[in-house]
C-alpha cells in the first residue's frame, strides 16, 4: 500500500494555518487544527512559524479560493436540490464533518487507501465524530472504475452530484485526467464539478515561470511531482465537446476580486492554477 500523501498533509497544514494567521479567513474552517491534533499553543505557533513569506501567503489564498468556490457551489446546488457531494482526493478535508446541511446533503469521499486510512486515524485520534452523511470511498484513481466504486457505498448515478476535485489533477497523467472529467460530464444532469489545475508552464511570464519550477521542485522533492498542465482555452474546448454545458475557468483576477477585494495583508491569488466550474 502506499503511504499517504505529503502534500495532503501540506494541504492540511495550510489550511489550518489560514485559521490562525489571516485575517480575516476567507474559508471557515473549525476543525482544520483539530484534525491535525494543533490543539497546543505552541502546535499552534509552530504551524504558524512554517508559513511566513510572499509564496506560503500565496499558497494559502488560493487553497482557501479553491475550497470556497467548492463550498459556495454546494451551498447553491442545495438549494435547487443537489443531495449528492463527491470529494475527489479528499486528503484531510473536513466539509464532510462540517457540513451545515446535514441529511440533506450526502458527501462521499473519495481518496487512495493509505491516505483514507490516515485521515480516519486523525478523525478518531482528534474526537472528530464522523457523521451518518459522510461515507468513504477507497479509490486508485489510476486504476480503478469510479462509479462503481462510488454506487457500493450508496451514490445514485440518476441524481445530480457536484464532485469537487482540488489539488489533484497535476499530480496524475493527462489522460487520468481528461478521462475522470469526461467522465463525469456523462452523469445525471444538473450535475457539476469545480476542480483547479496548473497552468502550463509556456504560458507563463518569466517571474511565474521561476515561481512554477521552485513550486515544482519541492513537491518532486516530496516524490509526488506535477505531472499535468493545461492550456486555458484549449481546457475549455475540451470541455464543451465532453457535454459539460456551463464552463467558468476563474484566474488570479477572478479570485481576487470574489475573495480578496479590500484585504491590507497581501493575501491574493497568483497565476500558476485557475479553478473550473463545469456543469451539465
């Protein structure tokens, strides 16, 4: 089995970090700490300690961008009467055990083994109740029919369902990729998914460019390095020819302007990764 992700923990760390350094959070989340067992004020100051400078600044906005748009999506497919919430590559996410809907929204997470099981040992070691809506799902996005494995533990393909897919796409070959979104572009409609992807790295300026490879270099480092980019446009396009009807790929001045607009700390979204809001 392999052993859990490294930057699922990054993820993790970052997003707890958020809860304590920024101000104000533009993700709420009161359990990122818990789930990491940073309960200690000196657990507290050390998380803090790792996420000083312009690139961890960075970083942190846009996880909790992505997260957000994830979660206000949800939050309005509720009301028009979305019941079914994937989360691909769950990591340490905790919107399952937050979710302010309770029944009436059923989240699936979905995630490689060795980190599933990781994340259920931080639920227990942290007293974090897992609730009746949440259900996991043991996936090998590389190998294994997703579908299938979602419909044996109580996802209804006929139902619209909003799968979210963030900080993974990169990490997985092109083809895993084109495929899981082609994928789901062929579910019930009124389905959706929002998922972020990095921007291939021609299209970048010179400064972004030796932003990318330092980014790069240390997730290689780590041993999970990027592997997929994508081209905005021709995302795009690929896209509508998969079925998805509505396509809204969101940039730095997007985000910026949704999340970030009047902050005096800096915070802002950079250029490496967009985040797509597809629906059917």
């Amino acid at each position: 089995m392999k052993a859990p992700s490294l930057t699922a923990r990054r993820v993790a760390e970052r997003r707890a970090a958020h809860q304590i350094v920024d101000a104000p959070v533009v993700l709420h989340d009161p359990l990122a700490l818990d789930i990491l067992g940073a309960r200690m004020p000196e657990e507290r100051a050390r998380l803090a300690a790792r996420e000083q400078g312009r690139l961890a600044r960075a970083l942190r906005a846009f996880m909790a961008a992505r997260a957000r748009v994830a979660e206000d999506e949800a939050a309005r497919l509720v009301n028009h009467g979305l019941r079914q919430y994937v989360v691909l590559g769950a990591g340490l996410d905790t919107f399952g055990c937050r979710n302010p809907f309770g029944e009436r929204l059923q989240v699936f997470e979905v995630d490689q083994p060795s980190t599933q099981a990781w994340k259920r040992e931080c639920l227990a070691q942290s007293g974090i109740p897992v609730p009746a809506w949440l259900h996991f799902v043991a996936v090998d996005f590389e190998r294994d029919d997703l579908p299938a494995r979602l419909q044996s533990a109580g996802w209804d393909a006929t139902l619209p369902t909003l799968f979210a897919w963030l900080g993974v796409t990169m990490y997985l070959e092109t083809d895993t990729v084109t495929d899981l979104l082609a994928s789901i572009a062929q579910q019930a409609a009124g389905s959706a998914v929002v998922f972020d992807y990095a921007v291939a790295p021609a299209l970048l300026g010179p400064v972004e460019r030796l932003v990318f490879d330092e980014f790069a270099t240390r997730v290689a480092a780590a041993g999970e390095p990027w592997i997929s980019t994508f081209d905005p446009a021709a995302l795009r396009q690929q896209l509508l020819s998969y079925g998805f009807t509505s396509v809204d790929d969101l940039g730095a001045d997007d985000l910026n302007a949704r999340y970030f607009s009047g902050r005096t700390d800096g915070m802002r979204v950079g250029t490496l990764a967009r985040i797509v809001r597809a629906g059917i």
